[in-house]
C-alpha cells in the first residue's frame, strides 16, 4: 500500500467517525429534548388530572372554608390582582426610570458601573431574602401591618431588579443613529427620549414588564416571609387590608392534613397556569405587534 | 413661530427642487467667493477623540450661499470637522475641541448660542441613512414637530415641500404614511435629506449624501444642491472627485487630520498648490 492510500482511509475512517459522534450527540439532544417535555408533560397532566373534580364556578365564587367540597379561591385571586395590580404600578415607573437614567443620561463612571454590577446581582437575590427585607421595613418600620400594600411594595422589591434590566435590555437595543438623527434635527434630550428612544423600545419594555408581573403573581416566599395571613375571610377592598394570595394558598392547602385539600390546591394551581399563560400570551402578542414594525 | 410662516403656501410646494433640464449649473467665482460674507468661520481647530488627535489646527471659512466640498481619503477627519460644525461631536464621550468656530460671528460654543437652536439652523444629513422607525409623513414632520409646530395643514405643507425638494415627493406621494424602513436605500438616503430640509436651516452639511444612490438620483441631488445653494450654505463630503469639481465652489483637501489645501474648486482641480492634493485627485493614493 503506497502512502497516499493509508493516508486516504485513514481520512476516510475520521470521517466516518465524526459523523457518527455528530449523530450521537444529536441523539442525546433529542433524549434531553424529549424528558423535559415528558417531565412537564407529567406535571400538566396529574394536576389536571387531580384538580379537576374542583373546578367550575364554585372554585372561583367560593370564600374559603374548612371543608374542601366548599372552598373556593375567591378571595386569593383578589388578593393575587390587587397584588400584581399595585405592584405594577409601583415597579413599572420606578424600573423603566431607573433605565432611563442609567442607559439615556448617566455618563460613563465608576459610579455607575457599580450601581449596574448590583442592580444585575439583586435580580439574582432570593426572593425570599426580600420578604425579609419587607417585613423589617414595610411592616414593622413603616407600620403598615400585613396589608396589601406592604405586600405589593415587597414584590415591588422582588421584581424592580427584572424590570430595570429588561428595560435597559431594550433601551440598548434602539440604535444610536436615531438618537443622533433626533438631536441633529434641534430636538432636546427630552424630547429625543420620549419620541424616539422610548417608543422605540417600548415592544421590549413592555415584555419585561409582563414577565416581571408574572413572576410577581408567582411568588410565595417572599409574601410567607412578611407574614401575610393564611387565612382570611372576605376579599380585600383596599390597600389597608389584611389579604392572602394564590400562592400562598396553594402552598397551604398542599400540606393540608386532609387530602381533599391536596386536589384543591391542584385545582387552583390550574387557575393560576391560566393566569400565567394568559400574561405570557399577551407578552407574546405585543411582541409580534410592535416588533413588526420596529425593525433595524 | 414666525420661522414657519415666512414661506407662503404658494412658494412651499413644487416650485423649487424639481429637477429640470434648464438649470443652469453656474459655478461661483474667485471673486465671488471671496465676496461672499463668512457663514462659517473656524480658527485654529482642534480635535481629540480621547487622546486621539483628529484634526490638526483645522482653519477653514465656509461662504455663504456656496457648496464647499470637503474631499480626502478614509479616516483623515472630515466627517469629524463636519461634526464640529454642529455640535453632534458633544454626544461622543471623551472628545475634546479647542479652537474658534463662529457661525454668522457668533462662538457656537459660546454662552450665547443654544445647541438646540444650533442645529436647527445647521441641518445635517448623515453618511448612513438613518430615518426613524417611523411613517414617512412622521419623519419629516419630526423636525418642526419638536421645534413646536402644531397646525396640521402647515407639517403637510412643509412635508411635501421637502419631499419635493428632496427629488423624492413623485416616489412616496401615496404611501406618506408608510414605514420609511420599507423605502429602498437610496430613497432612505433622500428622505434624510428631505428630514433635513424640514427645519428650514441656514446651512446644510451632507456626509456623502449620495453614496447609495444611483446615477439618475445623484444627478437629481446635485441639481438639488444647485437650486439649494441660492437660499442655503451647503457643506458636502463627497469621496467621488467628479462630484466635487461638479457641485462645488470651493474645495477643502484633509489629509490625516491636517487641511492641507483649501480654495476655489477649479484651482484646486486644476492647479493645485500641493503635491498631496494633486496626487489625491489624480488618484495616486487615496
Ligand atoms: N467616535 C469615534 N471615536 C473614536 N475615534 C473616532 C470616532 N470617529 C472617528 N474616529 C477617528 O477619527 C479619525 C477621523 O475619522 P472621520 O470619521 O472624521 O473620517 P472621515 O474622513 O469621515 O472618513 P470616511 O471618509 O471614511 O468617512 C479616524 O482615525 C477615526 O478612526
Ligand atoms: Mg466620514
């Protein structure tokens, strides 16, 4: 054999195994694919199937009660939207400003770069950490007692950090041309931030805002660590109000001695997916609306 | 707002900037051009991007009512001095200017003059296109929009006028409120221009403004610079010579920061005064 043909097979026999390994790894991949679906898959299906029995208007309707056949969610899922409802209000002005300020006004300093290293590691602080953080400032400082109002400002702490990153996300993705086209044209930074940067960004802040709420409407840990109540017995009209949330039910009725009760945190853990879900769509959709026609 | 209302309805639209056969493409003479009182008067100017050194004691008069044609190869700093003209180089940070540029003898930089009113009487089209993300109709309007024009029926009058200008108005009259990000390259390029002209500036600087276009478009901006000069002081970064020795009356070499030469175009063209210029033009570098 002359030295070309070994070294020929020899290239050939490379070849060959590269795209075994290729095939392989794709496999894996699949595999990998394939088990986080089943996982969840498994996870939709046996709470579907263990809450379904509960649902209906009476889940809804209900007050809460200490037999599982008569309970409903009624006065956790007012709780739950007074939550999500103040703290937008409180996180969405205070986040995007706070954007605004860093990415369209603050000049380059080390100050600034250190404001930015922490605003990125408290979007990564337990969320429990802030409950903590809430029951030490809104509830005993401020006094506000387990109201909704201190609930609302602690998952006001929770989902800042998300809504300031995400906004700063979008604001850096507008492109400084346009910026330059505005104040060439004698617009004023003002105004250069408000016509322009702004609605330009506004898909992506708007998207960052829906995610930041349903994280809000998730959350359990950081309202059982201020204390919010676990029982109460009519829906919330203000913000001075004592309330309970979801959650916080779903995490109750889950360790509920009797077992009914498991079936009926199954089933509010439906109504909150819907929630969710619904939050997620309308994230989605304004997405595909504005992006359209926002394109570089 | 008096800026807005001292064009009538009847001179606004049409009348200037279509392009006709009959132009008459007269070029300013030594004498004029040494006539012409000084819109632009920089002294001594210098540039640092960090502790980069752009531009060199940069001394140079733009005439009013002229076309100046600043020419050079890649990187030798005319974009910069054009920036310096209104005041777009403060957006860079860390950059540094020292020297004296006196618009209408007035320091631009001076406690007296306003940034903001800085740039609306010198409008700049940039070397790439950059409309807003916006409708057509809402591009143009920008300009006198955020200077406070309100009516209406003014911004489709001052609209159509620029688009008219612009050689743009015949391609885009039936879909004003189109996104601009649909117009192809070069009616992007025209549309900035037509942005521009919205604010009614004094002065004009254009970074290449023809370097997408076609043929047929260039000859329409240059027509557009022609007509545009009796009224306006235009200052042009043009890195095709034929355009300089055409549009332009007076030519500015840059040559790595410095301004080596600068005079009436058709001496420059044909009788320049220094080796660099001559072998920039005649194309043996650059
Ligand atoms: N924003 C900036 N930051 C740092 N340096 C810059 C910046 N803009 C330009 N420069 C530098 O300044 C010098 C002059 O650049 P300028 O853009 O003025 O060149 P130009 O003559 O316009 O070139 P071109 O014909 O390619 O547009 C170049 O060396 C460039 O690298
Ligand atoms: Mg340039």
């Amino acid at each position: 054999m002359t030295n070309l043909a070994a070294e020929q097979e020899l290239m050939a026999r490379y070849r060959q195994r590269k795209r075994l390994l290729s095939k392989l790894f794709g496999a894996v991949c699949l595999m990998a694919m394939i088990s986080c679906v089943a996982i969840l898959a498994f996870l939709l299906i046996s709470v579907l199937w263990r809450g379904f029995d509960y649902l209906g208007w009476d889940l809804i309707r209900n007050l809460p009660s200490r037999s599982a056949a008569k309970a409903g969610i009624w006065v956790y899922l007012i709780g739950s939207l007074w939550l999500i409802g103040l703290t937008t209000l409180f996180a969405v002005p205070l986040g995007v400003g706070a954007a605004l300020y860093l990415e369209e006004y603050a000049a380059e300093s080390r100050w600034k770069r250190i404001v930015q290293l922490n605003i990125a590691n408290l979007a990564g602080v337990p969320s429990i950490v802030y409950g903590l953080l809430g029951l030490g400032i809104f509830v005993y400082i401020l006094n506000l007692g387990q109201s909704i109002l201190a609930g609302a400002l602690t998952l006001t702490l929770v989902v800042l950090p998300i809504v300031i990153l995400a906004s700063q996300e979008a604001l850096r993705a507008v492109p400084g041309s346009i910026r330059q086209a505005s104040y060439a044209l004698g617009a004023t930074r003002w105004q250069t931030t408000w016509r322009q940067v702004l609605p330009a960004a506004m898909p992506g802040i708007m998207t960052g805002v829906i995610l930041a709420v349903s994280r809000a409407l998730g959350e359990a840990a950081p309202l059982v660590a201020m204390g919010a109540v676990q029982y109460v017995d009519r829906a919330p009209t203000s913000v001075w109000d004592t309330f309970s949330a979801l959650p916080l039910a779903i995490f109750y009725w889950a360790m509920h001695s009797k077992p009914e009760f498991h079936d009926l945190a199954a089933a509010a853990i439906i109504v909150l997916l819907v929630v969710l879900i619904s939050l997620n769509m309308v994230a989605a959709f304004v997405r595909y609306r504005f992006g359209k026609k926002v394109r570089w | 707002m008096s800026r807005w209302s001292e064009n009538t309805v009847e001179d606004s639209p049409v009348a200037v900037g279509r392009p006709t056969a009959s132009t008459e493409k007269i070029l300013r003479s030594a004498s004029e051009l040494a006539g012409s009182p000084k819109k632009f008067a920089t002294t001594n100017v210098n540039f640092w991007y960090g502790t980069h050194h752009a531009l060199h004691d940069i001394t140079l008069h733009v005439p009013e009512n002229c076309v100046t044609a600043l020419i050079g190869p890649s990187g030798c700093g005319k974009s910069t001095y054009l920036r310096c003209l209104n005041r777009m180089n403060d957006m860079i940070e860390q950059t540094r200017v020292e020297g004296q540029i006196l618009l209408d003898g007035l320091d631009i930089r001076g406690p007296k003059v306003d940034v903001v009113d800085l740039r609306k009487r010198v409008g700049m089209v940039f070397q790439k296109s950059n409309p807003f993300p916006k409708s057509i109709f809402e591009n143009i309007a920008y300009g006198p929009r955020v200077a406070g024009l309100k009516s209406r029926d003014r911004l489709e009058q001052i609209v159509e006028r620029s688009l008219v200008q612009a050689a743009l108005w015949d391609e885009v009259k039936d879909r004003l409120n189109d996104s601009a990000l649909a117009l192809s390259g070069g009616q992007q390029q025209r549309l900035c221009i037509a942005r521009a002209l919205a604010t009614d500036p004094d002065v004009l600087l254009m970074d290449e403004p023809a370097s997408a276009l076609d043929p047929t478009s260039t000859l329409r901006i240059e027509d557009l610079i022609f007509e545009l000069k009796e009224n306006y002081t235009i200052v042009i970064v043009t890195h095709n010579m034929q355009q300089a020795a055409r549009v332009s009356d007076q030519t500015a070499f840059f040559y790595e920061g410095h301004l080596i030469e600068a005079g009436v175009t058709n001496e420059v063209f044909t009788n320049p005064s220094k080796q660099e210029t001559e072998d920039y033009i005649t194309g043996r570098f650059g």
